[in-house]
C-alpha cells in the first residue's frame, strides 16, 4: 500500500477500476481491428479494386519478374549483396535506434522513478 500512496502523490491514479476499464478499450480496438483487417488488406493485384488497369499490369510484369529471378537455393553471394546494400545499414541503424531507446526506458525506469 506504501508504493500505492507514493504513486498516487506524484499524480498517477490508483483506482483499480480505471486501469481495468483502461486495458479493456485497448484490449476491444486490437481484437476489432484484427477482425476487420482481413477485409482490408488485398491478396493479389487481380482483386484489387483500387489499381487501375495500367496499375494492375505493371505490378503483376513486377510479380513476374521476381518470380523469375528467384533461387530456390541459398548462395552466398546473396549474402554479400544484402552487406553491400547500404539501404540494409540504414534500416539497421533505424531498428536500433527506435528499440535501443524503449529498452532504456522499459529497463531504467523502475530506477528512475525509485530514485524521486
């Protein structure tokens, strides 16, 4: 009850009611947005009715022409292709960067808040 009444003095509410109706909302919109999600995303440009037709051909010329230069065997020179990528290093530094600084905060703030 300590950590409550220390918790409650810096502003944060403690009323159990609150945080329950709280995770139950957010709980509703994940469970409503994956039901509805299937109904939005398309499968194939064939289904798609938001593509035009010039639209519809080239992204199924593109489809083709991956499909086309797909290996179905693992070569290392795909390996030395994606090192030599520099879109791969920028996504990389882009994933660190948003992760380092959430952990920071998941990890050190208990600490932080301990410590006022």
């Amino acid at each position: 009850m300590e950590s409550a009444e220390r918790l409650a003095g810096l502003g944060f509410s403690c009323n159990f009611l609150e945080c329950i109706t709280d995770v139950s909302l957010e709980g509703l919109l994940t469970v409503l947005v994956s039901a509805i999600s299937p109904l939005l995303v398309k499968d194939w440009p064939q289904t798609a009715q938001f593509l035009t037709e010039p639209e519809r051909e080239a992204v199924l010329r593109r489809l083709q022409r991956d499909v086309l230069d797909l290996e179905h065997k693992f070569h290392a020179k795909y390996v030395c292709e994606a090192f030599k990528n520099p879109k791969m290093y920028i996504m990389m530094f882009i994933y660190l960067g948003a992760n380092c600084g959430t952990y920071a905060l998941a990890f050190f703030l208990p600490s932080i808040i301990a410590g006022l």
